[in-house]
C-alpha cells in the first residue's frame, strides 16, 4: 500500500519518489572503456562475435515519409548505439523507394561506406533495418568491418539490461530466433564437416560424413529453444496464479504502457513510490512491475509498469516477451504515457498503438498521458491539448498535473457490478471492510441493529453479503 497521496505528488519538494535507485547505481558502477577492442584485428577468422559496440556508423535508408520523418529515425538509431555503449562517429542516410536487395543501402553508398568507416576508424556498422542474411554477408564483404542491424542492436539493449530470471530468458529465445535464421560462416569455418579423420579420434560412430558445424549449431539453437520455451511456460504459470488471485477478487487492474523513456517507470513511482529503476536511456526497465494502489474512496487497484516500445519492434522480442505483454491485454484501463519532449510524440503515439493492436490490446481503454511538460515545447504542448483533449498532461519529475491523473485514473476505473442495499451486523465488520476495500459505498448509516449500507460490489461478495440484504 503506498502512503504517497495525489497532494504530495503535486509537491515540488517531493524529490524521493524515485526511491533509493540501487539498481541504478549497480548499473552504473561498471562502465565500457571507450578504444580498447582488439576485435578488428582477425575480424575474417573468428566465427562468433559479440556486439561490441564502441566506434560506429550508422547506415539509414529513407523509403517513406518526410525528411524530418528520416532524421527522427536516424536520431532514434544515434540513441539505441549510445545506449548499447558505442559511440556514435557519422551517420549516411540514402533516398531509395526501396532497401536494396544485395547491400541494403546500393552498391554506390557501399563504396562511400567504407571511405567513411576508414577516415573515422570506425569498427562497427549499423543499419536501421533488418537485413537479410545475404544483405549482412555482403556488406561485411565489402566495408571490412562488423555490420549489425537494428534487431540485433536492440537485442543487444535488452541483454544487457534483462535482470529477472524471466527477462533473460526471455531475451536469449529471441536471441537465438534471430539468429538460427542468420547463421554463417567467416572462412569457411562453418562448412567443416566432422567425420573422417576430422572427428578426432570420436571412435567407432564419429567417421563417415557426418554433418557440417552449421547443421550442429542449428541443432544445439533447436534444442535450447525447446528448453527456454518450457522454462518459460513454467514461470507463465506462477504469473497466471498471480493474476488469477487479482481476478478472483475482481482487483481493478491498470497497465502502464507506452514508448520506451517516455517516463513509465518515474510515473509508477510518483503514483505508488514502487521505487522502480529509473535512467535516461532506452529500455532501462524490461521487467514488468506491479504495486497496489488506493484510490481517494477506498478502492484498491493494481499499477504494472511493463517494457517500453519502439518503431518496428523486432517481431521475435514481441513473441518472446508475448507473457509479460498480457499485462497489457489482461487490463482494464491502459495508461499510454507520451514523451511530450521528444521530437516526434505523434510518431509515439501511433508506434505504441501499432504494437498494442499486434499483441490483442487494442480495445482496451486508454487514457493519454502527456508527460515531461517540464522540458516539452510550448507550441508542441499546444498542439497537442488540441489534437488530444482528453489527454492528461504531468511531469513526472516535478509532480506537476499527477492529482488530476490520479483523479481521471479513479473516475475509469471499471465500477462494481451489483448494487445491494443491507443490513449487515456489528459482528460482521469484515465485510463493511471489504465494501471499503472492493466496492462502491452509496450511503451508510449506523443503526441499532447494525450497519445499514447502500453499496456497489463485485458478484462474489455480493453473495456473503446476501443473508443481509433487505
């Protein structure tokens, strides 16, 4: 139960919501050393490489939409590297109708790629796209140096940012969906066949053919899928209990959602002081946090934080974190909190929608939050209160607006079903507790006999109260 009430979040004095941040200052106590990857030297000999990240380029080809839209989407891609740890040295953006199919950007802008890579000493490449196998082979072929794209750079984000059992099992399976589509080799390593005198010295049982080490990576991925995918499902059913018991007692249930850093998690924390990790950068929080909360009337409701969007959520993070999303489908009130600051909130807007429409949430309820007015633009914020007016507009940071969210929060909530009108005894004060705690009260009045009440409540307890009703 939170003992911060909508007053004290309007409080600009109020500075300690965010809570103590140990994860925060866990995370930061470990920082990447800029120049000290040794990683170029024998990029054509090692078959597995680690996303690195330390000087890079990035590589954006412009299909759609207008300039501005381009160079947000390019800004976007500057902000995923430096959260990833790498440093951003230039950046080529291409007008194409389409990707090309052999190099991605054209074999013209492969050559001035690579001028660029060599003049910056960059050791990295970033696409902001998902390319083809093919696409990726061919590009390292002719830049010389690692190339990655978008998927595999915000797979990166995630892995490291994944802290819960779940989180990081979620993150591996949609590592290795990705990459059993995308294994090749370098120099030919993963051609090697093990049989014959290559089986060294396996014995009766290991010579013959045998199978190419691709054929045994993608076997190994296979299985270790399988055994994520049952790890997975096992935990499913520990967060199913746990919604179960919320829905047993008809809990209202409100999710938290939007793009990732539009500030979910320093909202939860006004709104519930969860203490939940809080960090500029993008996905910062991946594991889904849920507090109790209590409305100005009694009620008790939940809050969820769950992971943040982007543009073109890579389809294989969405499968894999397709549990934790439920959160968002199993609400009866979504919370679409919006980066009033950032340079393109509508692009926000219509980015979350798209992937709540993908997961089966998109008829759930939905209040716009409007958040960091702190540090929006006036025009932008104006725009905004017109194209939105049911929008509620806060800063989590300073407080300002969180009383009138915290009110339009409780005037959505999903109202008790059954009105009853009963007497109910002075011995039964529990279920006068469970009307404050569940239900709705009307009128209330101590009798002689008992305690006379009018009230809205849920079905289950209309039924105790039942032998009371008059």
């Amino acid at each position: 139960m939170t003992d911060l009430s909508y007053d004290d979040a309007d409080d600009p004095e109020s500075t300690d919501f965010d809570g103590d941040q140990l994860d925060l200052a866990e995370r930061l106590s470990l920082r990447r050393v800029a120049g000290m990857s040794t990683q170029l030297a024998d990029i054509t000999e090692v078959e597995y490489r680690d996303l690195q990240l330390e000087r890079v380029v990035l590589a954006s080809v412009w299909t759609s939409g207008t300039q501005r839209d381009a160079e947000n989407a390019l800004a976007e891609l500057k902000l995923l590297a430096e959260t990833a740890g790498s440093e951003v040295l230039e950046a080529l953006v291409q007008r194409r109708s389409h990707p090309d199919p052999a190099t991605f950007i054209g074999r013209g802008k492969v050559d001035e790629l690579r001028e660029v890579v060599i003049a910056t000493g960059a050791d990295t490449v970033i696409c902001d796209g998902e390319l083809e196998p093919a696409q990726l082979r061919n590009l390292e072929d002719r830049v010389k140096v690692k190339v990655i794209d978008r998927t595999a750079l915000i797979l990166d984000i995630f892995a490291q940012h994944a802290k819960s059992a779940e989180g990081k099992a979620q993150v591996e399976l949609a590592q290795l969906q990705y990459l059993r589509q995308r294994l090749r080799g370098w120099g030919g390593n993963l051609s090697r066949q093990a049989g014959g005198r290559a089986a060294g010295g396996a014995g009766i049982g290991g010579r013959g053919p045998g199978e190419t080490k691709i054929e045994t990576d993608r076997r190994r991925i296979r299985t270790r899928i399988s055994v994520l995918r049952k790890r997975l499902r096992e935990m499913d059913e520990v967060r199913a209990t746990k919604r179960q018991e919320r829905q047993r007692n008809e809990i209202p249930s409100v999710a938290i959602v939007g793009y990732t850093n539009a500030g979910k998690s320093s909202l939860l924390n006004r709104l519930t002081g969860a203490g939940v990790l809080v960090e500029d950068a993008l996905f910062a929080t991946l594991d889904p946090t849920t507090r109790r909360s209590e409305s100005a009337d009694g009620r008790i409701y939940t809050l969820t934080d769950t992971v943040g969007f982007v543009r073109h959520l890579p389809h294989d993070l969405v499968e894999a974190f397709r549990s934790t999303l439920e959160e968002s489908v199993l609400a009866d009130l979504l919370l679409h909190v919006v980066d009033g600051s950032d340079p393109d909130p509508e692009g926000q807007i219509k980015a979350v929608r798209t992937v709540l429409a993908e997961i089966g949430a998109g008829n759930i309820a939905e209040q716009l939050v409007i958040n960091k007015t702190d540090a929006a633009d006036p025009t932008t914020l104006a725009g905004l209160r017109t194209r939105y007016p049911d929008a509620v507009f806060v800063s989590a940071r300073t407080g300002d607006g969180m009383a009138q969210l915290g009110r339009r929060v409780e005037e959505r909530l999903p109202r008790p079903a059954v009105e009853i009108t009963a007497l109910v005894p002075y011995a039964r004060g529990d279920l006068i507790d469970k009307i404050h705690t569940s239900g709705e009260i009307v009128t209330l009045e101590h009798t002689a006999e008992g305690t006379a009440v009018t009230a809205r409540v849920n079905r289950g307890l209309a039924g105790e109260l039942a032998p009371f009703v008059r």
